[in-house]
C-alpha cells in the first residue's frame, strides 16, 4: 500500500526527470557525501573503490571537515562542488538525510544513490520519512535510486557506486548481463560469485526501496541496451503489473532473456478464497502465468539465473533439445541421467549416424546416450574423450551437453579433451566436476577456456532447466490474440455484488458459452410448470446470491423425472435451506435440462489486483479442488494458448481418452475458454470472478455445454 | 539374471569363507599384483599410496622382474611370498587374472580385491569369464571384491587399497561414516569432496560387479562396527532384495543412518502393466516403499548423503523438528524460507519466548522465523549476529538451522560468531555463504571450527532435508505387524492363471473384506432370475478369465431394475462382446446388489521380484489413473502403517471430508488394505497380482465394499 502511495505521488506530482537512465549508468562526475579515508565507513569504502577501479569522470567527496579525501580535493557541501554532477551517493545518518537531499536537488543533482536505511523497512516512522524522498524527487525532477540500496556497478565504466567489499577485488570483470536487485546484499554475492565462475556484468543495479526509480526503469533500459544480453533480476514485490508486463515484451523482442528470482511463493495460497477459482488464482500463480505468457523465466536461486544468462548469451543462435549426458563412469552417467529425466528434461535420443560413430570407439551399451567413457574399445587412449564429446554434444538431436567428470586417470588432460570439444559445440554444454581438490587443476583449465563447470549434478541440472524454459518459452511465443466474431460490441454491465447463476449463464450465452437450457420459477408450482416446458429429466436448483456453493448446502436436486418430483423436491429444499443456508435469500428456483457427457471441467477467470483478469481451467473434482491441477493465463485468449493450457493439466490424457475412454471436445473447452476470457477482458476491472463449475464436455465433435455458474461484480 | 546366477552358484557350491569383512577391511599383510615403481601404473600408485600413507603390516609387492619396488623387496609370483597374505590386490590384465586368482587361492590369500575390467559390463565374453571368478571364489572359500571396482580405503588402518589420484593427499581423514559403492569412481570422488568439506570415513569400499562380496556383507558388518555411525551407499541393482530388508533393519536397531543413491529409477515405469497394479507398483516404485519401511533415505546426490550422515554423526540425540532461517539479509532470507517450504519441510513455528528474547535486539519485523539480522535495533553491533542465531536456533520447536550468509560488512567476525552459536546449538545446521571469493575468509574460520557450510542454498536444502527424512523414518518405525483374529488358518490355494471376479472375490470375504453380494448364472434367462433374489437395482457382469477391464469393453451394465431388463442387458452384452473382446471366453454372468457409497478407492497388491508382495492404495478415477497418486508398502501391514499409507496420498483430504462432503470410513478401508495385504503374504510366491476395483467406502462408521476383484496367479 505504501509503495502504491509513492507510485501515485511520483507520477501525479513529478517535474520532468532531470536525468537519463544511461546517464545514470554512465556518469561524467560523482559527488559522495560521507567521504572518508576510512575503509570502516560505507562512505570510505566507497571513493576508495572509485579510484582503485579508476572511475575517470570527475569525483566530489563531501566533507565537511577535509579538505582532501583519498588524494582528492574535497568539499564542504554539494553547494561547494564547482558543477553539479550527474550523481551523488548517500551514506549518511538518516538524521541528516533529508537535508542532504534537498541541497543536492537545489545544487542541480541528477540523481541520488541513497545506501542509508530507516525507512520503509523500518516501521512506521521509517515510512512517514520514505514519503519526503517520494515528495522531493517529485517536486524537483532529481531522480532516486534507493534508499536502503547497495548502489550500482557498471564494469566497463569503471562506476563502483558500492561501498561493498566484493569490490575490493583486482580486476572488475565486464560482461552483457544485466542485474538488477532488489536487494543490495544478495547483488553484491550474485556480483562476486558470478566473478568467480568466470561471469561478467554489464550493470548491476541495487534497487532497495524504490521510491523513485523501480525495476521497469532499469528492465527498459537494459531491453534498449544494444551490450546488454540477458537480464537477470530479484524482486520481492512489483509496483506496476502492467508495466512490467511490457518491459517483459520488450525483452522478448529484443531477443533478450528475463530471468527472476521471485520471494514470497510461498504465501500466495494465504489469501481467504472466494470461489475456487479465486482459491487458485492466488497472487503468485497468477504472477507465474503472466510470466510464462510473457517469456520471463522464473529461478529458485539467483546464481543460477546468472549461469543461465551467461550460457544463453555465449550461445545466442541455440535451439531447445534433448539433453546429451557424458560421464567418465557409469556411475555419473547413471545418477545424472536419472535426475535429467526426473526433473522434466528431456535425455536426447540420438541420430542413427552419432550411435555409429559412437560405436567406432566405445562398447556396444556405452554407444548411446549416455555416453560413459569407461567403456572404451582400446585400453587408456585419453583422446576418445574429446572425440566423444565432440560425436555425442554435435548431434543434431541435442540441445545442451551435461559431462559428468569423477575422479580418473589423466584428469586434467581428459577434462581438457572433453572441455574444448564441449565449447566447440557451440551449444550450452556444463561440466560436473564431482571429486573435490584432486579436479582443482582440471577446474582451472576449464576456467581459462572459459568453458563452464560446476561441482554439483543439481546445480547443472537447474541451470540446464532454466535455458529449456527460456528457449520453450520463446518457441511458445504468439502474437496478441484477435477478438473472435460474433462477440457483443458493448460489454455487459451487470450491478455490483454476487451474480446469480442465471445472470452469469446470460452473459456467458452473450459471449457464445452453450449454456443448459433453464427457465425460473418463483415458487414449487411454478418450477413444476416450467419443468413440463423444458422436458424430463430436469434439474431444480434454488436461485440465491447469497449461495456460493449450492451443491453445498442442498440447493441442487438432478433426475427430477415429473413435475410432481420436481414441486415436492423444491418444497422439501426450501426446508432444507432453511437450517444448511439460514439467513440466505431465496429468489426462486431455477429449472434446467439435465445435461449429460463426459466430463466435467472448471472454467473461472480471477482479477488479479496487478495484472486483470487471470483464466483458469482444471478437471472437476478431485484434479482441482484437492489436487490443484489448474492452469491459468492473462485474458484475452486464442485458441492456440487456450489448447495450450489445457495441454498443460496433468490431468489431460483423460480428456484425451485414457485407458479406453473416448477422446472428448477438447476444442470446445478451448473455445470457452477464449470466450470466457473475452467477457472477462471487456468487464474489465468491474469483473471480481466469474466460475463456470461444471462446464459438462462431450465427445470430440459434441461440443461442451456451461450447467452452472457463478461470478461476483466489484462494487465501486 | 547374470547376478542370480553368480548369487546361486555361490550359495550353492561355497566352500567356507577363508576370511573374515574385519580381517579384509583390516589386513595384517597385503600383495600387490602388477606392482610397480611408476605411478602411471595401476598397480605403482597403489603401492605409492600404502607406503605414502603408512600401511603398517607386510606388503608384498608382485612382479615378475624386479627384486625391490619402492624400496620393497618384491616377489616373482604369490607362491614366493613368505606367508600367505590376508589380502592380494589385483589390477592386471584380464587375460592374466585366472591365472593369477588361481595361484593366489593356492597361496592361502584371504581375500582378493580386483581393479581389472573386461567381466560383466564388457558383454557376453565379459560376462563368461566373471563366472570363472564366481567359481574360484565358490570351490577355495577365498572372497573376491570386485571385479571392476576401484579398491577400500580404510583411513583408520591406513589401509589405502585404492589406485586412485584421490589418494595423493597429505593426510587421510578419519571419520565414523562408512561408504559403500558399486561405482569405483564415484567412491573416490565422494572421498575427495567429503576430505574438502572436512568430513572423514570409516571405511569406503567399492563393490564393482560383486561376483562374491555384495552390498549386504558389508553394510551388516558396519552395522555391527561400533564406531561407525553412519552408511552411505550408491547402489545400481540389488542381488538379494530380503538380505537388504534384514541388514538395513539391522542398521535401524544399531541407531545408525541408512542412506543411499539408488539409480535406474526412471526405468521402472517401463514394464509393460498387467493391471492398474502392476503399472503402479513397478520396480523403483516397490524398493522405494521397502526403504520407508525400513528406514533406508534415498538421496539424488551421493554427497549429499555424506553430509547428511556428518551432520547426523555429530549431532546423534538430534530430533525432528522444523528450519530456523538466519539470514545477513532479507532477500537470503526470503529465497530461503520460500525453498524450505516448497521442498516440503517445515519453517519453525517459534516460542513466544524466543520471539520476546529476538524483539530485544531485533526490529519488530525481523524478531521472529525468518531472522533478518539487517533489522538490528541498534547500529552495527556485531555480537547481535551471534546472539541471534544462539536464541534462533536454541527454540526447543526448532529442529534445524539454516543460516544464509550473503556478503556484509565484517563478514569474517560475524560468519564466526554465528558459526560458534549454531556449533554450540547441538543441532544438525548448515550455513550458506553465497558471496564467491569474498566470503573465503569466512569459509577457512567455519572449516577450522568445524562448522558445515556449503556455498549454495538447494545444497543445504537437499542435506536438511535428508536428515529430516532420516529422523521421520525413524519416528515412524514400527514393530513387525501382528497377525489380525479370525484369518484362515490355512491359505488359499488358487488355480494358475487368471481369476475370474467371483473366485478373487471368494478368496477376499475369506479374509474378512466386505464384499458385494452376488450371484452367477449362466445365461440371460438365469441372470434374470438370479437379480429377483438378489433384488433391484442390480449390476451385471460378464464371467471371463479373458477379460481384465471389464468396463473398457462393455462388460458391464449398472442399476438394472427389472428381471426383464437384466435378461436383455446380458443379451445385449453378449453380442456387443463378440466384437469388443473377440476371443474372450464368457463363462456366464455375475449378478450383484448396487454397493452405493461416497468414495472409490482401489487397492491391490503386485509380487516384487525381489521384494515380494507390495500393497498399494489409491483413490479411484484420476487420481490413480492420470495422476498415480498412490501410496504403497510391503506387506503384510498393521493398521497404523494402512492408515499411514492412506494418509500419504495426495487426495486424501477427499476422504476426510473436503470441501463439506460427509468424513468417510479410512478404517474400514485400512483394515481392507491389512487384510488384502495378509492374503498376499499367506499366498506367497504364487500370488502375480491382485486388486479391488473399486472398494466403494461409505461415511465414517459405514464400512468400505469389496465390488469387483481381480487377480493372477502364478503358473509354477
């Protein structure tokens, strides 16, 4: 709430920004407040770390009380710098930190890099203080990153705008990554355990509480960047949905990755839950579809996300695959293969043409994916080892090389063999060093090849999982969907509060849903008439939008065969509602068809309060109720993303006629789908949740027929 | 089937064994075949080691031309050597190994342990020769290890039977872990990275292709050994599946940790199902539940389990509980609270008191699980680190510590202060120090202290979890079930092949399951009378041995409610089954009462191979079919591991009342499980498969019907 505050200030109130994000990245002169000689203090570090990485704009550091700092002419205030520059860094007491800021606006700042803490994070006074940093980059068009940041670091301009001590290192290592954090701890151990795989960056942004500048601002530039490859970010909340999704587009258009590590999952299943639909759609499985749908790829670890960008940007040409496993014994070859294939990838299945070259060189069982190097044809001939590399990772079947290196004779000139043959592959190829000191020499001839290695079977196979999503993901990619023909001009507009299973079956028939032929009665006499109308058997349902669930409560009677069946079935569920649901409304009854078919499946849309309307589609039942096999995407949708969700349920194969049953109108649950998600997407933000629960399917042909629903309009 | 072989010939035409596992894990004297002063030999860097390492009894170098190697007198042949050695190494060539084994056995060797390759993993003259081996070792009584293995290591004994490069280190580890592997590779590379974490062993044998000594023999004798304190294990096939069960329950009541990486999982689906059964409780499926009955944890990652069986080592009163998380930032402690919870463990619940003693030093919202030591009250204070973490990780709730150390300022004094308080917690913790080279500083003061630390977040998690697994498995250890009252004394003795519903359904009311009543006819005319008495609604079924899922080929006709309407469903049957199941024999028709319930559930058993017959449980529909929510133990079963078994399912929540559905009866369903499941044991081997399709389980009270049934039998 507070960041939704800052959000709306800063875009009701903002003067223009004085300042370029590039400008930003790339500043002339740097003004550190706090300078000191001192390494202990955040302000000392910091001008240390400019001039040892040889910054070579122009470096202010203010003190009040030196006149010169780390051999540099110092000054007493921004006032006193003799021009303003493009960026000032803030270590300061938080007690002063106001001050600071108004006199690096009034002294023309660009931008403020604020490292001080005590605000947002802190508590209520903290936040109170937060709102004065939204108000003056607001009033003065100077921009904030921060505070309770880390700064920034962009290698090739020398810019260590961070007091960390990763960066008392020798060398700082370039690279087109771009990293953007929104914390400064994890960006600066992401910075430095990249620097030990070999990883360089392009930029790496520390975003702390964003009162100003946020992660789009950097996601944008970074897509706009032409050196910039991949961008890998941490984020723990989002402040514009919307905006993200298109900084996520443009990366996609660039051609660029997104990767993200995303905190707080594991709290999406909290919210209280509606409907099921609300229950499943909870914030971050609809985060997780608006990714998918728009190409982000979602890590657990952030390393990880850092060694996939660096593959996927020294391979840009390569494709999806299988992947190929190469070990120097069985035992390697087993364990990784098993762990390939449990955690969803895919072991390759190789050409005619590899399988016999393979053969040449090794044993019969070893010829074939996986490839174990024990099992030569002639005795402790180290070339096979490159050779095989060089046979199985070219397979036109393979996507991505995994070599398993355990402990073995001639390590070092092995993995050397096996390292040149993996880069020549020219596809993402990781090599698993798994015995400790005795590969030390093997590891340091990888890393000066520059082909990647890890120590652990997992942290290869995570990395290998993110590249296949990147890259399915990218294949999956579709166009913005076009609006059907034949949908209503005009949106509906229903009044506000819960929809009754009538007017929500009217707006879904609108849209072109098949809905159960129904008629409404006002008492049991009525319904029995009606029943005659619709013909036997029918259905007899009590209508009330106080009932959520009517099946619930005993507001449902089916197989009614006789208008006298159907009179004492409503007399008798009037009492029963009396005690199950007491208090609730009763406006009637409502009198259906019985539709009969072949499954029955669940078909809801959610308003996220970030991103809109979120489909969803799951079998009845168990599958989503306790089983939560659902699949969501953004609406509106087409027809290939509907099939596609629907293709992603793990319990698909019975809509497909598993174990002899028929094949069922999986089409005609697409075609609801795409329907329901444009009634959704022309409610807009009045549409709270409407559930089509069960949407009774047919055999292939047969279509797919709406029996209830229910939905809840947002009152304004 | 190879391995059954050499497993027969062994049992069946053993001399008695020569040696004793202590004697050849603790040799008074050892020859070395092939010795050599070079150690690009195999058989020079084994002779290297044991001198380097300080083997202290004889060593009797081998070589045909050389009066001394490595200032050892050496020998021309085993003959020469002056008292028989209790063990002989052998990495010769496999055209010389008869011969060889053939002298050592005359010489009176112990024990040989053999380096060579070419046997079984070779193909079939490999495969050939390995039973020549199996002979020696049968007709002398001399105990073979190996072929294709990589040697024993016995740090304590400095006994570095090994040729591997691991072994050219200054010092070998002691420890209390014993290591067992069929990959020789993979030993000495778990040997080397454990020596990199610290973490030393008792003895490390590998098993290559087990042609005499198998897993067993050493996994019982380390279970006898008292100081060893744990067992890992890496195992591709078992030779002798109830030989496991007793040495790994001989493991449990010895208190010591059974863990082991078992590969080939993913094959086990690849069996072609005979029934829904048979499908589900494949091989891997079968072994895994026979390890959760026994306590043995299976781990992806052979280091895993070693760091695993450390933490458990050094912490033995340790208890199940949930993670504490200690984080340098909130972002580390963000991604670590969400994987601890999506891995399935649980994040610690903490005391009000902990909570209360945290609020002292911590900001409010950093006072509680997780602990953000960012939020300090004060500024700076570098004792609060290990404060923290002692008031954090000392919760009586707390099983476990996780603390994630991200890059921070005096990152060397905080990582030991916290490292002090997790040692001093005496619970199994792991710190995670994500930063690269930065964090080194930190890492050499953790190793010197011995506190476990890994540079990765999933690596601790893996670990945690292992160990909580370990300590559950424990908790739920149960004694061997007792036979139910009134079972039949004498068991059944079905005819081989297929039987029909009413013979399983006769064989299972003799065990006390409810089922169906039922009558048999033979034609539509007698079906219709047979329904009168046994009274409508019926259902009817055709009688065919040939007929497996009645369903899937029409077979079957529910709520018939009249005698004429019987007589022309079966008519109607008959013909529809001369083109759905051509061939099939229908030997009549089954008359039974419609079972209504809430809930169906199958329930079956498969004969293991190796492991005999395994229970299996699951809910009808998708649950078993498309989603293989099942759950599955060996049998025969006590009512708690029945209950156990249901209460691991997936859908579970369905049977305890779900979304207002009525609570159903898992009792009765678990006592059809333990009675199904003393039927599999009374019949034995004969028994192939036998299932309850579906059991119809009523509410709480109501019971659980037997209403179709289906079975084979072994034709002997």
């Amino acid at each position: 709430m507070r960041e939704t505050l800052h959000t709306a200030l800063r875009k009701t109130a903002g003067a223009a920004p004085r300042i370029s994000i590039e400008r930003i990245l790339h500043p002339r002169s740097l003004a550190v407040f706090g300078a000191s000689d001192s390494k202990a203090k955040f302000g000392g570090r910091i001008i240390h770390h400019l001039v040892r990485h040889g910054f070579a704009g122009d470096i202010y550091p203010i003190n009040l009380h030196r006149p010169e700092i780390v051999g540099r002419k110092a000054y007493p205030s921004i006032a006193a710098v003799p021009s303003a520059p493009d960026v000032a860094i803030l270590a300061v007491p938080v007690s002063t930190l106001v001050q600071n800021l108004n006199e690096a606006a009034a002294a023309g700042v660009g931008c403020c890099v604020i490292i001080s803490t005590g605000f947002a994070e802190a508590g209520d006074e903290g936040s109170s203080r937060q709102s004065e940093l939204v108000e003056i980059a607001a009033r003065t068009g100077m921009r904030i990153v921060g505070p309770n940041c880390m700064g920034i670091i962009v290698p090739h301009h020398h810019m260590t705008l961070c007091s960390s001590v990763v960066l008392e290192t020798d060398k700082l290592r370039d690279g087109s990554i771009g990293l953007i954090s929104q914390s400064g701890a994890l960006m600066v151990s992401i910075f430095d355990r990249a620097n030990d795989d070999g990883i360089g960056f392009r930029h790496c942004v520390s975003l702390g509480n964003q009162v100003d500048l946020e992660i789009c601002d950097f996601i944008e530039y970074m897509a706009g960047d032409e050196q910039t490859s991949a961008i890998c970010t941490y984020v723990e909340g989002l402040l514009d949905g919307p905006r993200f999704r298109r900084a996520a587009a443009a990366c996609r258009a660039a051609g660029k990755p997104l990767f993200m590590v995303k905190t707080g999952r594991t709290e999406a299943g909290v919210r209280s839950a509606r409907s099921h639909t609300a229950s499943l759609a909870g914030s971050f499985e609809s985060f997780a579809a608006i990714c998918r749908e728009e190409g982000v790829v979602l890590a657990q670890d952030p390393d990880d996300m850092v060694r996939a960008a660096h593959l996927l940007s020294l391979h840009r040409g390569c494709r999806a695959g299988g992947v190929a496993v190469l070990s120097t014994s069985g035992g390697g070859a087993g364990i990784a293969s098993d762990r390939v294939t449990e955690i969803g990838l895919e072991l390759a299945t190789l050409t005619p043409e590899t399988r016999e070259r393979l053969g040449e060189i090794l044993l019969p069982p070893q010829a074939d994916n996986p490839v174990d190097l024990g099992g030569r044809k002639m005795p402790e001939s180290t070339e096979i080892a490159g050779l095989a590399t060089e046979i199985l990772f070219g397979d036109a079947r393979v996507g991505y090389g995994l070599g398993v290196l355990t402990s073995m004779p001639f390590f070092a000139v092995r993995s050397k063999l096996i390292g040149e043959a993996a880069l020549a592959s020219g596809k993402p190829c990781i090599l698993v060093l798994t015995p400790g000191a005795a590969a030390n020499t093997s590891r340091q001839i990888l890393r000066d090849m520059g082909q990647f290695h890890v120590d652990r079977f997992e942290d290869a196979l995570r990395v290998l999982s993110l590249i296949d999503t990147h890259l399915r993901l990218k294949e999956a990619a579709l166009p913005a969907p076009i609006r059907p023909a034949g949908l209503p001009v005009a949106a509906p507009s229903p009044a506000a509060g819960s929809l009754t299973e009538s007017e929500a079956k009217r707006m879904l028939a609108a849209y072109g849903l098949a809905v159960a032929r129904e008629a409404v009665a006002e008492t049991p006499d009525g319904a029995a008439q009606k029943a005659q109308e619709i013909g036997f058997p029918v259905v007899l349902k009590a209508v009330s939008r106080d009932i959520a669930h009517k099946s619930d409560v005993g507001a449902v009677s089916v197989g009614l065969a006789s208008g006298e069946a159907v009179r004492k079935a409503a007399a008798d569920m009037l009492v029963r509602l009396a005690s199950s649901a007491p208090g609730a409304r009763i406006e009637g009854f409502s009198i259906q068809e019985m539709v009969r078919g072949e499954a029955e499946v669940i078909i809801g849309v959610n308003n996220d309060p970030q991103f809109g309307p979120i489909v969803m589609v799951g079998l009845g039942g168990i599958a989503v109720e306790i089983l939560h096999d659902v699949a969501l995407a953004p609406a509106p949708l087409c027809m290939t993303r509907a099939r596609a969700m629907i293709e992603r349920l793990r319990s698909m194969p019975l809509l497909q006629g598993a174990r002899g049953r028929p094949p069922l109108d999986i089409d005609a649950v697409a075609d609801a789908l795409v329907r329901l998600s444009w009634l959704a997407a022309d409610l807009g933000p009045q549409l709270v949740d409407l559930e089509v629960n069960p949407l009774i399917v047919r055999k292939r042909g047969e279509g797919a027929v709406a029996v209830d629903g229910r939905g809840t309009i947002a009152t304004t």
